[in-house]
C-alpha cells in the first residue's frame, strides 16, 4: 500500500494557498474522513510495497505450499536456482519490495530478486537475519518470502538528498557510518533493512524532532516485519533498491511504513498495515502535525481462534494509552474497508485511525509505537500456525475470488490508491504492489449456504466484536 | 460491460429538475466527454454481460486451448459432462450471459450454466443456432462459449412491465405471439435470443418509433454475435434469465446492447462492444435523444493483420454514412480507453463515440446500425484464426497481467462500471461481468527489448493508424 496520507478531516488551514499544496492535492483535501463517513484519507504519493509470491504450476514458496506439506525452505532453494524460464517469470511477482522514499529528492530502496531489473537503476544491497554471503542472499529470495515492508520519509523544508546505498559485497547490514563515528543512532540503523532517507548527520542534529523519531519508527518497523517472516521462512532474504522523486520538494512532510502480505495459503490470512506521520507548515509559520494509520486482516476462511487473537493483541496495544481507543478504531476500520456495491467490507477489521494531533506529539507518537509494534505478534503467529496447512483447489478457488474483492476495494474504494495513482511523481509500481499477484471474478458466485464461505461472508457482512 | 449512457456531453438542460433525474445522475451529468477530453459519459445503470471461460487445471473450453490442439468442441462436451466438483466451479465463470433490462419494472434475462442459479430467480430458456434438445442445450453451455451478448432496454413513460420467459420445453426460440397472430415482428423475434423487453403489442403499436427500432436491433446484434460464436464452438448454447429492476421506473430511456468477450487463448483477442440510444424528456415536453457506441479490440499480442481487418471493418461500416466518422470516432477510443498512470491504451482501439444526434434519428440510427452489424465480421474471423493457435505458459502469463491492466481501467478509469457500481438499483455482478475471469499484477514487470511483448506494449503507448 502507499505510505503518506493527508488527513481527510485535518483543518482547512492546511489546505490553504500557502502550503502551496499542488492544486489536484488541495482539491482532495477535504473534511469528512472521520469515523461514521465510511471514507479515509487521501494517500498524498503513492509509495508503499508489497511481497505477492504465487505458486506456478505446481511449484510452492513461502507460507504458501500448493503441494501440501512442501517446506517453505525448499521451496526458496528451488526457486533460487531457476534461471529466467516460464517458473522463474513466475516468481517475479512473488519479489519482495523494501522502499525508502523522500519527498523531495529522496532514494527510494526496492528488494527484488536478481535478474528483474527494469529500467530503472538497481542497488542491491541483501540483507538477511540468519545470513551470509551475498550472491547466495540475492538467489534466495524471490518467491521465498510472502512479506512486505515499505518506507516513506521525508522532511519539510529540511531533508537532504539522500545518498544511494552501495552495492552490497557481503555486508549484513546497511554501514550508517564510518567506524569512528559509530553511535547510539549507528547501532540502530545496523538493526535495520536500509538506511534512513535522512542523512544520518541530520537525524544526529534533531534527536528529539519527532521527524526522527518516527523515521526511525518506521524502519524499526520495517525491520521487525521482515526479519520476523524471513524467520517464519528460512531461505527469505532482500535486497533494496533506492528510488529518488524527480518531481522535486513536496510543501509538506509525509513519511509512514506501509504493508500488504498476501500469502498463497488460503488458511493464512492477508495482512495490511500502515503508520504515517505529517508535518505542514502554514504561511504564517505554524506548524500542523498529525499521525495516521491501522492494521487489518483479511482472511480467506474465518478461523475465530485467528480472529480473537489479532484484535485482542491490536486491543492491548491500544489499550495502553486509553480505553476507548480501541472501540472507537475498530469501528472506524469497519466502516472504512467497506465494499459499498457488495455490501462486504474487506476483511475482518482491525483499527484504522487518522487525523490524530491530540493529546500531543509524544503520547500520539508512543500509541503509533505501539500499534507499530503489535504487527508481528497480532500476525506473524497466524502465519506460523497455518502457513503448511494443507488446502484443496476449491478453497485456492475462493481465495482467488477474495482476491478479487481486494482489488475491487483498492482500486474503486481507497482513496490512498486512487490520489496516489493520479498525482503527478507517484510510483505506480508502489502503489499498486497492494494488488495481490493473481484474482478472479465469476458471474454470480454464491457460497452454498452453511458452507465455509458462507461463513466468513457472512461475517464480512455484519463484523463481530471480537474481544471485549 | 454496461449498457445505458448517458452523455457526458449533453445539453445541461437534460439535466434540469423537470427531468426528475436523480441526484446522483444529475450531479455526474456534465460536458467535456467530446474528442480529446479523455473522458466518456457515464452509464446510466450496470446492464451489461460477459463470457469469460477459463481452464481449470488442465481443463480448456471453447476459444480456448490450455493444453494446444484440444478442440472447442470436445471441450464443450467435456465440460457439459461435469457435476458440481472444482472443474465445474471453474466453468460457472465462464457463463454466458443474456440480459434485458428495463427502467421500468421490466425483465432480465441472464444466459448461464445449468446449477449455478443464485438466490435469483432463474428462467430457462435455451437458444442453440444449430440445436437441439432442452437437456442437451442446458448441459453444453458452462465454459463453451467465451461470447457475451447484454440487452438493455426501457421506454420513457411508455414501457409495460416485460412478461417473464416461460421456460423452455425444447423450443429452439422464443415464442412471441400466438400463432394465429404471426406477423413480421414475430418472425423477427424468431431469430432472438430472448423476447424483446417491451410488449409485442407495445412495439406493434409503434413501428415506426426509434425506441421499438432500437430494440430490435439490439435482439438481433445480440443474436449475430451469440449464434457467431456458437458457430465457432458448435457446443455453445445460451440459457436465459430475465430479471427485473425493483428500483421502478427512470425518467429516461435508455436501451443498449454491451459485450465485452474474453478469449482463453492469449492469441485470441478481447473484444467490447456497446450501442445504445437514449431519449429524455424534458419538463417542457421537448424530447431529447441521442445515440452511443463503440467497439475496441484487446489483443495480448500485437498481429498486424487482424489490427488491420478489425480496423477496416469498423472503418467500413463508418465511410458508409460520412469520410470523417472512422477517424474521428477512431482518436476518440485512442483517448478514452487510456490507462493514464500507466501511459498506455488498453487496446489497440477501435471506435467511440456520444452523443450522436445530428443530422437525424434516422440518420444516426442507420450509422449505429452499420456499427452494430461490423461487429460479427470484424471480430469473428480473428477468433476462428487464433482459436486453436498454440501458446506458452510465457504467453498465458503475459495475458494475465494484460488483463490485469483491463481490471485497471475499468475500475478506475471507466466512468460507466464506476457510476454503475455507485448507482442504487444497479446489477453488480452485470457490471463486473466486464472484468476477465482471472488477472494478474507483477511487481516491476517490464517485456525485454524486441520481445513479443515489448512490441504490443509500444503500440500501446503509441496508437497507430491501421488503415488511411
């Protein structure tokens, strides 16, 4: 999914003339986004990303196993050893995608597999938790993992361009810096998949600023998702690529992480999440702050067990810093992944918020940390638990036509997506690496009644509180 | 696809108040759909069909061979023979589908395979050109017939409630009158798919009427282009299910014949079509009316020969009425069918047009006319040509992401399945019937230089001149 979102109820001042919004952008900005609207704001450019990997003919990867019982690991190792045939083509679609983004003049960082370069430029730089030598990380990867973690930072008015990551030789992790200056923010960035878009000397000049703060945030979550799926499948590696806007400076700042997994296991659920951050500096000087996000599950059967265990954990996390928060997310993110012409939301929910700029900064910021933090223990366990479940052609079938109410949604219904493929310098690829590889439509498709896909239609009918 | 437009492009007056139309359609109801704006009119409400077969497994239908040389016809039968198991699940996508529609309280009628009948009341009525026995019709349908034939029509204040089909009882066409009463219009009516929408005695009182020619030249394009394609696949057979709006009647008429037909085979090219015709009556009692249309054509790998044929037919048909109307109508596909974040056309183009309502009724009638008749012969000999053509799983592959693109721009872009889904009353899954069976999104996928499809691409991107 895309990463920077403007609050659809954020004040009219900050769309005002002297933000020197873009026109298309300032003509999207308006109120009513709030929960009861059934909308969500507008996703300002699109950046986000997303792992897609799909069986091929009888071939498996990752969480996903066509010929029940196919390890994940093996799987990554067939795959890693097929050169470009039909098999390999396949695979493609199954890359993963870590991208850092700048708002203005920033590099973004791509994890595909080896030989799919396009035309745009490629920096490999392969990072893997349990790994190892470089070229056999960059031959791993592909259909191997079914994960998905995006960047978006920028800065208003202060980031500089950021450097492009060298090729990796071998290198576990990004080197933020020379050895002489290794520090506290050092040694975080060795934790993570790439380097921050910021120059590091910037972010060591604001410690406090809450631009890096969240920077920071965001690849620690980035970081977290993938190395927890790599975990889940052994053989997942990544490489990054880095993308630069070369529209220039955005008026604003707008930095978030974003994810779409959509694993091939019809009984392990697809996951989207995103926590964004916004600054917008007003003509007079004032600056207007707000953060956004959500996670939401969309599970092809309804297993209730799943279902208790992701809100509840999604609960706890928001419970930490107030009671009502999360009743009043998990109703927003009904009312917001709503399929109006089917009468079906999307998934099962979750929370969704945004246009949070109260109490303050800080107790905002430790929220998002949390709910941040709640993606791989509301999900990775779900993965784990279901991701070698046997399936048979019919369930593959209905997760097929799920799929395609994923993308009805995305592309009639998220604002995010539309605003984002309809701005001027968005990614296309980014933003629609949200559509799951493959989809189906059938005339008139009709669960039979009392059958398991009945079931979860009907939840995706009428949602369920599923903790209290 | 849909079939009722409106034009964006209409005199504001057809929007007035007097006309009663309803919010929804008068606040979209705005100029600009003319040559160059990109834009099109919206479609009033979802009426449309399509027939989209698809292989499961190794399983291949008519127009289509998953595994080379496996004929339509003993596919046909193949599938005929199916009960309710994953193969048969996979054929109910390739239904047919025949609808009529009326504004006003009239009937549907939906072509689809026997057992798949939703909560929906079903009429059966089988149509065979070369045929036969009920059972025999009813059993051969499923994922024989890769066409598509949609009616929709209503009358402006004039329109009876259409009576339901009785179901077939081995009748090879419908019966429209007794037969003491046989006359012209019920020998035409022979020749139909299904009965027309509006009353015989209606359409008796009226020949001369453009509403009652209209009709009627919508039944027989939909046959031409149901009985051609079963021509291609001698298993086809359409069943028919008539529905009814409960939403009551629309201040307007409007009436149209819409197809879009996806092909298996990714030598076979995708095809839409849709003719329509609109009258609206304006509170001073002055009558407004105009026509609509186009074809455009869909390959997923550029042959320069059928480029030509499927051009020259449609400019054919259009240098009989006027030397300016092919290339004219031709630039205006070229810029509506535009993927505009993907700087591509999703064909190869064909015609468009709006709004038509000069010199005359009859004058514009007959080019529609003309237009609705270049359909057969434009298209049918590619499908004959390609329908056995071998393929590659390489080439499969390219047709999915294709397709993909398809799904792009029809829910993004086309501003009729986009008003269709978003207007109370109208069918969703007539409307999605646009969208293919199966589609695919690859991250980054980019053809290598020179190849097959980097060439279909560069077209594409560059519409060319097919014929002068």
């Amino acid at each position: 999914m895309q990463i920077p979102y403007l609050p659809a109820a954020a004040p009219q001042a900050r769309t005002g003339a002297g933000l020197q919004l873009p026109a298309s952008l300032a003509a999207r900005l308006r109120p009513g986004a709030r929960p009861g609207s059934g909308s969500s704001p507008p996703k300002v450019l699109g950046s986000g990303s997303s792992l897609t990997p799909e069986p091929q003919g009888s071939s498996a990867g990752l969480l996903d196993a066509v010929v029940p019982a196919v390890t994940a690991r093996s799987m990554a190792w067939h795959l890693g050893r097929l050169s470009a045939g039909p098999c390999w083509r396949a695979a493609r679609g199954g890359c993963g995608e870590l991208r850092a983004w700048s708002a203005r003049g920033a590099a973004r960082r791509i994890c595909r597999p080896p030989g799919t370069a396009g035309s745009e430029q490629s920096r490999g730089l392969a990072h893997g938790p349990s790994a190892g030598g470089g070229s056999r990380l960059r031959t791993g990867l592909a259909a191997a993992l079914a994960g998905v973690a995006g960047l978006a930072a920028s800065a208003f008015g202060h980031v500089e361009r950021a450097e492009m990551v060298p090729k990796s030789s071998g290198a576990r992790s990004p080197s933020p810096g020379r050895p002489e200056e290794e520090d506290e923010l050092s040694r975080r960035c060795r934790r993570f998949m790439a380097l921050p878009v910021t120059d590091l000397r910037e972010l060591r000049g604001r410690p406090g600023d809450m631009k890096t703060k969240m920077e920071l945030l965001i690849l620690e979550t980035q970081a977290q998702v993938c190395q927890a799926l790599a975990q889940v499948d052994g053989g997942a590696r990544f490489s990054v690529d880095r993308w630069e806007r070369k529209e220039g400076k955005l008026p604003f700042c707008a930095m978030g992480v974003s994810s779409v997994i959509h694993p091939k296991n019809p009984h392990a659920p697809t996951i989207h999440f995103n926590y964004r951050y916004f600054e917008v500096e007003e003509a007079d000087g004032n600056k207007q702050w707000w953060f956004g996000g959500g996670c939401d599950l969309t599970p092809t059967y309804l297993n209730q067990e799943d279902a208790v265990h992701f809100h509840r954990t999604l609960k706890e996390a928001c419970d930490k810093h107030g009671p009502d928060l999360y009743p009043k997310f998990k109703k927003w993110c009904d009312e917001y992944f709503f399929i109006a012409h089917r009468g079906e939301r999307r998934g099962i929910g979750g929370i969704f918020f945004d246009d949070l700029d109260s109490p303050s900064k800080e107790e905002v910021f430790r929220f998002v940390q949390s709910c941040a933090q709640a993606v791989v223990p509301s999900y990775i366990p779900l993965v784990k638990k279901h991701c070698n479940d046997s399936f048979t052609p019919q369930e593959k079938l209905w997760q097929q036509l799920r799929r395609g109410r994923y993308v009805e949604f995305n592309l009639l219904y998220d604002r995010g997506t539309k605003f984002g493929l309809f701005t001027p310098g968005s990614r296309i690829e980014s933003i629609l690496m949200s559509l799951p590889l493959t989809a189906r439509w059938e005339y008139m498709h009709s669960p039979s009644e009392n059958s398991k896909e009945a079931e979860i239609l009907e939840v995706l009918r009428h949602p369920r509180d599923w903790v209290r």
